[in-house]
C-alpha cells in the first residue's frame, strides 16, 4: 500500500467515524471508520519503514588491488620513451 492510498483510508475512516450519524442495525459505521483509519496508519508506517530502509547506504567493503607497474622497453641499460612509426599515405589512384 503506498502513502496515497494510506491517506485516503485515514480519511475516509475519519469521515465514517466522526461525520456519518447512520444506524444500519448490523453495522456500526463507527467502528468501520476507526477500522479504515487503523489500517491506513499501519499501511502508512509499513510503507516509510520500507522507503527509509531501502535508502540507506550499505557500504562496501574495500578491496585493494595491486597492480604491475606497465613495461618500459630497456635498450643499452636506458629506458626507451620514444617510439617509431613509419606512416605512409596511400598511393593517388587515377
């Protein structure tokens, strides 16, 4: 039950408990509107406990990762930072 239809219970129980005035013999309209207002109040807290629970924040537990360090090319005990790349264009084709 959402927070709306929790509300229209409560209200409408009230109206049944507090505005009606009818003697229907085998039911007590009073009673059916603190009934109504019972159940939109437990509806009510049933659906914040569920929204605050769902919203709260689990943390994960933290995992360390190591990682190599990348791999440099050595040439003559000196590390190669440069790299050479021969681009050619394609021929013109007529």
């Amino acid at each position: 039950m959402g927070i709306g239809a929790s509300i229209f219970l409560i209200a409408l129980g009230a109206i049944f408990a507090f505005a009606i005035d009818a003697d229907l013999g085998w039911l007590n309209v009073n009673v059916v509107g603190w009934v109504l207002m019972l159940a939109g109040l437990v509806g009510l807290f049933t659906t914040l406990y569920f929204w605050n629970r769902r919203r709260t924040v689990v943390a994960a537990p933290v995992r360390e990762r190591v990682v190599a360090d990348p791999v440099v090319p050595v040439q003559d005990d000196r590390v190669v930072r440069e790299e050479y790349r021969e681009v050619r264009r394609p021929g013109r084709t007529v």
